[in-house]
C-alpha cells in the first residue's frame, strides 16, 4: 500500500482522527496517512486493536489508545521514552505515569480528558441559577425544574440529565464518579482489595435508577457518548455529563452548541466531588512497517497539541465557553469562577488490575445496569460482582479507602 513516495505512508486507526490537522501533515511532509475505522466504544475498540496487534501483518503505524489500555495491550508496543525525550520533559509527570508499564512509556499522552458536566447556560438564566449543581442533590433539583418548566412550554421530549448509560466503558466512568463521590470507593483499590461490595457504592447505583424516568430519558440505558450528544445538540437536555480537554478549550468553537454550553465538574456526593480522567496516548505498534513515518505523525499531532495549550491563556471577551469549578488539568486559567476545594482527578482501577481491566469493567458495566434497568437489586447485583471480580483478579476483598491527597 505504498503511496507516490515509496514506502511513506502511515496508517492510523480512527481514535486519533484530526482531519484538517492529518492534512496539513501530509502536505508538509508528503507521507500519506490512512485512518482505518474503529467501533464506537472503548472495550470494542480494544478488541479489534488487540486482533489487529496479533496478526501482526495487519498491524497499524500509529495507535490511539485509551489511558486504560497500556497494561493490556503494552507488550506490542514500542518503548517511545528515547525518541521523545522533550516532549516527554514537557509533559504532566503524572499522565506520563498512566502510559508507562514496567518502566516503558509506551503511549505520548494526547487529549488527556477529565469526566465533566455540561450545563445550559441560557436555561439556568432563564430559571434564575446563579452557578451550575456542585453536587447530586442540586442536579436533581434543577434538573426537574428545568425539565418541567420546559416541558410545559410545549418540549414535550426535554429532559433533565443525559448521560452514557449503554453497557459499555461510559458507564463504568459515570458509575465510579457516583459512587467514589459516595465514598464507595474505586471498586479495585490501590492496594488490590476489591471494594465494591459497600453501603454507599449501592446508595450511589440506587439513586442514579431513580433518575431513570425521571431526570432521564428511560433510553439513556442504551446511550452511547455519541447518543447523548445528539440529544445536548438537538437541544433537549438541560445536564449532560461528558468529557473535557485543554485542546477542546483552545477549539471550543467546535464543541457541541458552544454558544449555549457551560462546563464544570461532574456534581458530588456525601464524601468527595471528582472527575474520571480519560483520553488518548498515541503509540506505535511494534510490527509497524513505518515506525518512522509513524513517529513523524505523533511528534506532529503531540507539538501541534502543545502549542494549542500554550495559546490557551484566556483573552476578554468571548474566547472560551463559561467554566465553573474545574480542577487545573483543563488549564489553571480556565476556572473562570472558583467555589469549594477543587474536585478530585480519578482513574479508573487499570493501573491495579492489568490485563484483567477490560473483564473488571465488563463485570462492572453489567452490574451497574442491571441495577438501571430493575434486574436486579443493588445489593444483590454488588455481592455478585464482587464473586466476578475475586474470580477475575484473584484479589481479596476489603473496605474502600479514603481518597489520597493526589486524587486517586
Ligand atoms: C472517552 C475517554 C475514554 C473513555 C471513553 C468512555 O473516549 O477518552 O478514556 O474510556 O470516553 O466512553
């Protein structure tokens, strides 16, 4: 599949498109890039990824891989720690972290996200909001106020809240922002202690079924991120939880109704309010017939990124869409109001559970929605789960810890 130049061409699978930018790459450069398609969600997309490694013939160049991927798929990547030794220097030590396995780097951590709530900032004027919810409790309130004041204006299908809730990877990061918020703790702690068979992990899978109807369209069970987003863009929901970068800031005219569309993080509970993070590192396989090519694409995607940041500084006026208690890791200048202790950055238990990541989550998403949609109860479904998971990890169970001072 050699292009005009001999063998310049690279291909990347779809979780790294940027159009405009892969052209401007391709003209400056004369290497031909080929986006190949992935499946929407997360664990469908590391199945394929994961099949396409091991026939390594089909390998691609350049991956895009989700931060909860790199314990998994890391033995068919290559260590990237000597080619980008100053981006690497330039970059957030701890996102470094989460794509290093056994001392090697193997992804270049690029639109790093953190779980965020969107809020419209024209109905929280029009129903006299001064700030958007800081914790479930408010959510809840203006969310039904919202819906029905809309609703009795003739928007018959307005909801309250959307959010991801399919049985797929979305959910687990909805879920754990609920119950870690609860004091539920991560479901797998640091220590390797399955938690999730705890009091306030089931209140939290109680109250978001409780949503279900009420808050939430019932079809929010099979939602998708790009679902929930069609529903923010066709304008009947007043609460969506989604994702948040420093890129997507510096670009934020290109977000979902930028105009209507404020963000903060996602509400709290009983013990803590947090944000999962998430995101993309870019690798490259080690089967690739054009690691340079591949490399030339991540040294471009990542400086391109890192430029749009430095360009981030907010400008009076209307450079950038209303923000409201975010941490630091969407740009330190982005809180352009600041309430409270600042939320709390959580990863999902990948790092503690290696391969076995994508069977934790599967056992998890399965649980939580079977709780959503009235299976089961939430405390039948919890003292399952935790059997999966012993079975999975061979871990012990325990009690959830408290949230360390970096966040997770
Ligand atoms: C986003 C995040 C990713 C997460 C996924 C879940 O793509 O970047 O980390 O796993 O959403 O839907």
């Amino acid at each position: 599949m050699a292009g005009n130049n001999g063998d310049q061409k690279t291909s990347v699978p779809s979780r790294v498109r940027q159009t405009g930018e892969t052209e401007r790459f391709a003209r400056e450069t004369g290497i031909r890039v080929e986006h190949s398609p992935l499946p929407e969600t997360s664990l469908a997309q590391l199945a394929l990824v994961q099949k396409l490694l091991r026939a390594h013939s089909a390998s691609p160049d350049l991956i895009g891989i989700d931060v909860i991927w790199p314990e998994i798929i890391d033995e068919y990547l290559l260590d990237l720690k000597p080619y980008f030794s100053s981006e690497i220097s330039s970059l957030d030590p701890d996102l470094i972290a989460s794509f290093t396995v056994k001392g090697k780097v193997v992804s270049i951590p690029y639109h790093m996200q953190i779980g965020v709530l969107a809020y419209r900032t024209d109905l929280l004027r029009k129903y006299g909001y001064t700030r958007p919810p800081s914790t479930w409790d408010e959510l809840e309130r203006m969310a039904v106020r919202i819906q029905a004041g809309e609703r009795a204006e003739g928007k018959k299908d307005f909801w309250g809240y959307v959010w991801q809730g399919a049985a797929a990877e979305g959910l687990t990061c909805n879920a754990l922002e609920w119950q870690v918020s609860q004091g539920g703790g991560r479901i797998i702690e640091k220590n390797k202690t399955i938690s999730v068979n705890n009091s306030a992990a089931i209140q939290s899978w109680q109250r978001a079924g409780r949503w279900i109807g009420w808050i939430s369209p019932p079809g929010v069970l099979s939602y998708t991120e790009a679902d929930a987003t069609n529903v923010w863009a066709s304008e009947r929901a007043a609460f969506w939880r989604t994702w948040e970068w420093k890129y997507r800031l510096a670009h934020w005219r290109e977000a979902t109704l930028p105009d209507l569309t404020g963000y903060t993080s996602v509400p709290g509970g009983a013990a803590a309010r947090v944000d999962v993070l998430g995101g993309t590192g870019l690798s490259v396989s080690r089967f690739s017939g054009h690691p340079q090519q591949a490399m030339a694409l991540l040294r471009f995607f990542i400086n391109d990124e890192l430029a749009s940041e430095r360009n981030l500084a907010p400008a009076p006026g209307h450079t950038q869409p209303e923000l409201y208690d975010l941490p630091w890791f969407v740009g330190a200048n982005a809180s352009s109001q600041k309430l409270g202790s600042p939320p709390r950055i959580i990863n999902r238990p990948s790092d503690v559970t290696g391969q076995a990541y994508d069977k934790v989550s599967q056992a998890y998403i399965q649980a939580v929605h079977s709780v959503l949609t009235h299976e089961r109860s939430a405390t039948d479904a919890a003292a399952l789960l935790e059997k999966e998971l012993v079975v999975i990890t061979g871990y012990k169970t325990g009690p959830p810890q408290p949230l360390t001072s970096g966040g997770n």
